[in-house]
C-alpha cells in the first residue's frame, strides 16, 4: 500500500522560521532544526509528548553520527556522555546523511506512515479485531474519543466545542497526530472500549504516564539546540546490553498479556511507557481521520521510573514516594522556578534534564513548560503553555553569584507565597465580618473552610498577577539583598481593596477591610 501520510515529510508539525509560521514533516525538521526559532504546536500535552518523541529520535540521530548519546553503558561515565553531548552541540546542525540514514534505513519501511496497514505510527492494527461487539462487529470507539476534550457518548458534556458522537466531525490526518501523541502520554484511566483478546473482554484501562503532570523543557537558541539538550541523561537500567527500542522501531508489536519489558533508555523511557492503544482510521483519500478505536495496551503494573522533564516533590506528610509535581492551571511557571534553579530543598527535586546544563549556553536558555490540569481519572480542566526568559545562569552550581540569585529567586517565592495564604486568610476573613453579625471585629476569628465567601477568589484572582509583575522586578541581581515581603504585601493590599469595592462604604465592611488589612501589614513586622 502506498503510504498516504507520511510523517517524515507530510506536513504536520507547526514551527516558526525566520519569524514565519509554517508546517514541515520529521525529516525538514531535522534538516533544519538549527535554522527553527521555536516550536509552534497549539496543543501543550501533544507538544510535550512530542519533544520526548523528538529527543529519542535525536538521540539516534547523533549516535549515527558518530557519537553515542544513546549508550546506555555511559550511566557508568556521566562526565563522558556530557562530554559527548557538549561536543555535538559545537557542531551547530545535525548532520544530513545521519538524518537521511534514520528516517530511509534505521527504520523499517512504513513506520512512519499514520495509515499503514501492518504498522501504523504509534497504534495497533490488531484493534479492528480485538475491539468488536459480540457479533464480531468492529466497535470503535468515534473520533471524538481520541481528540481530548471533545464529548463523547450520548450525554457527554461539550467543554471545548460543540461535537457529538451522533454527527462525528473529522479530523485532519495533521492534527490528528497531535491527538495521537496527547493520548498515549495524557489519555484517561477507567471504562474505556473493551478489547477481546482471550475469553475475558476487559473495558477499562490505566491513565497515561504523564497524566496531570506539568513538564519543564531546556529551550534553546534555535531547535538543534533545544533537541539535543533535551536527550536525558543516561540511567542505570537492568541490562544496558538490551536493545533501547521505540515502538517504531521494534520488529514486533507487544503482546497486551504479556509482563512488560524492562524500560530501556532513552527510547523506552521517553516513548515506551503508554497505557493505552490506539487505531486511527482514514478517509479514502487519507487527508481525515473519520473514526477511531481508543482501548487499554496492559494491564501489567507500570514501572517505577522517574520522568527526566518533571519536578519531583515529596509528600508533605513524610509518608511515601516522590510524585510528579501536578499541573495547575492557575499557577504561574514563575512559581515553579525556585525548583529549577536550586538543587533542592529535599522537599522537591529539580527536572532532571535540567542538570549539567553547558556553561557557555546557560545565558541563552529558557525553560518551557506544558502543563495538562487534569484529575487523575477522566476529567481534563484544561493545558497550558508558558516560557521563562533566560534564567538558567542562575542556577544554584553555576558559581558564587549565580546561588545568591538563585536563593533570591526561592526567597521571593517564598513571600509571594506566603503573602498569597495571607491574602486568602483575610479575604475570608473580611466577608465573615462583613455579613455575619454576630462577629466581633475585635476578638479571634475561627473560619470555616468549607463556607470561604466569593472575596478569597477574588482578591486572589488579583493578587496573582500583581505578584508575578513584582516578582520579575525583583528577579534581578540588584535587588538580590533587598527584602522581598513589602511589594507583595503592597499587591496584596491593592488586590483587597479592589475586591471590596463599593462595599468598604458599609460601616460593617469599613471595620472588616481594616482588621483584614492589619493581618496583611503584621508580615511585615515580622519579616522586614
């Protein structure tokens, strides 16, 4: 069968050129990684699973190029792999045989077509048969499944469209991958379309491995640089002599009975760990997806491994493992930067692929972060994008003035923070004051939590973006030694006020907003 989409040179993936939008395909995006400004693809958790698509395949790029970035033997020589990857990047562009040679010979024929009838990009033609009705009907699942956020059954709920399973709206064989990518890194745990491979007919499935996680990528100058500092660092593995393969790459699709392999790197651990399986099928003439099948891959309990890109914090409760730092949609990136400048305060641990940054580089380089604000089972709240400027030269190691910065950075959080719950504290408290009579403006206060008033939402919805404008003109090596609470505290008070509003002309309010301003102010006191 003629390939009709394929992905190393139809064009799918969004990227910008001299400051031009435009679409290319793998095999241009490696040609010309060095002459790409950024990555354009509009949907966060499809870019974030992407970039890891991506770093394995660069990988074996600069592996066939000669310098083996992909040798898991290297765990035991860190120092030497960071010497190789310093010395590939001097080289400025990937070098074009070693691109030709992946994409032509590396890879078997097909594996990069979306719609090949054996080996499908990232799916599992065995769903046509496994995925039937007791008829031995095909059953899919409806392309609104695969495309996250998209109702689906009779009563879904319409969150970002207005689509239905009862008039299914195609999807570009394009966009349709980025849906692919989304699904197998962030797709749901629970019911899902049962799949038949022995007598018992399972119906439902794992979450993906990246499920409600927030990731933080190095971003360079242009996107060779970006690619190649976002190959992960070698890891210990139970057998380094075992072959690191994607699922592209493997001679056989896996058995869904079967134990799991153990997780290789890079290619395991950046694109081996899907819980789910996947079927995308095209229309005619293979420009649509009309229709999809969306089931379980395994059973088998998913490996304990550490994600390179995530924030890795502890429980507070000193109870149990570290856990993936979960996405927020209402926090800011800036909020998160203490925890990728300090090595760590042994209550969250910095991303992994942010270690061993190249000297000579870490001026020139932001960090991206895709988030995907998601509960663990089935409700998606929405994804994000954000960027930072060039802050990794203040990372803790980089040298003497560079830690001042980076424990500036952690204190300014820290009291932006802590002004935050303040702020929370008083608003509740103001709107206790304001309408319950019985209170007495003078004496202790005990709220309740669960009854907080709509001014706590409000004056934080204020406060946080007043907060992220004073945390960035504090961000700055002039005022490393100033204290940080006072413009905070500032912002705090401005937001109050703004919330209250017309109601501080209420005697009552007038009292509230003065005893909710006085707990702002005692932070003062006691910090500055």
């Amino acid at each position: 069968m003629e390939e009709i989409f394929d992905l190393r040179d139809s064009p799918w993936i969004p990227v910008k050129i001299a400051g031009i939008p435009q679409f290319i395909g793998l095999r241009e995006m490696f040609h010309r990684a060095h002459e790409i400004d950024d990555l354009e693809l509009p949907v966060p958790p499809a870019a974030s699973g992407l970039m890891r698509i991506l770093a394995a395949i660069t990988a074996r790029i600069v592996s066939i190029s000669g310098i083996a970035l992909d040798d898991a033997h290297l765990a035991e020589e860190p120092e030497k792999w960071i010497e190789f990857r310093n010395r590939f990047l001097r080289e400025g562009r990937f070098s074009p045989d070693s691109v030709e040679t992946y994409f032509n010979n590396y890879v078997p024929k097909g594996r990069f077509d979306l719609f090949d009838p054996e080996r499908p990009f990232l799916q599992d033609p065995r769903l046509r048969t496994e995925c039937v009705d007791a008829r031995g009907v095909p059953n899919p699942s409806g392309v609104n499944k695969v495309v996250l956020g998209r109702p689906t059954g009779v009563n879904g709920a319409v969150m970002f469209g207005h689509f239905t399973d009862a008039d299914p709206v195609p999807v570009p064989a394009g966009e349709a991958v980025w849906w692919l990518i989304a699904q197998l890194y962030y797709g749901p745990s629970g019911q899902c379309t049962p799949r038949r491979i022995t007598d018992h007919k399972p119906g439902n499935g794992d979450a993906g491995p990246l499920r409600k996680s927030v990731s933080f990528h190095p971003w360079g100058p242009d996107l060779f640089h970006t690619l190649v500092l976002s190959v992960p660092a070698p890891v210990d593995v139970d057998d380094p002599d075992v072959a690191d393969l994607c699922p592209w790459e493997r001679d056989r699709l896996p058995s869904p009975l079967a134990p799991l392999d153990p997780v290789t790197w890079p290619g395991g651990l950046l694109t081996g760990r899907a819980r789910h399986a996947v079927l995308l099928e095209p229309s005619a003439d293979g420009t649509e997806v009309v229709d999809a099948y969306v089931t379980w891959s395994t059973h088998e309990p998913a490996p304990t491994v550490a994600d390179p890109y995530v924030v890795l914090d502890m429980p507070r409760s000193g109870d149990g493992g570290p856990f993936a730092r979960p996405a927020d949609g209402h926090r800011a990136i800036w909020r998160d930067l203490d925890a990728l400048l300090l090595k760590g305060n042994g209550q969250s641990q910095r991303p992994a692929i942010l270690e061993d940054l190249p000297r000579e580089l870490r001026s020139q380089l932001r960090v991206r972060a895709y988030g995907f604000d998601q509960d663990g089972q089935q409700r998606d709240n929405g994804w994000y994008e954000a960027s930072t400027p060039p802050v990794l030269a203040w990372q803790e190691e980089a040298g003497e003035e560079a830690a001042a910065m980076a424990s500036h950075i952690g204190r300014c959080h820290e009291a932006a923070e802590e002004v935050g719950e303040r702020l929370s504290f008083a608003a509740r408290l103001a709107w206790k004051l304001t309408t319950d009579a019985g209170a007495d403006p003078t004496a202790k206060i005990k709220l309740d939590r669960k009854k907080p008033g709509p001014w706590e939402a409000k004056a934080l919805a204020r406060y946080w973006p007043a907060a992220e404008h004073v945390f960035w003109q504090l961000a700055t090596p002039e005022h490393c030694d100033k204290p940080a609470h006072r413009p905070f505290v500032e912002a705090a008070l401005d937001a109050l006020d703004d919330t209250l509003g017309a109601a501080r002309a209420d005697i009552r309010a007038a009292r509230a907003r003065s005893r909710a301003r006085s707990t702002l102010r005692a932070l003062l006191a006691s910090r500055d």
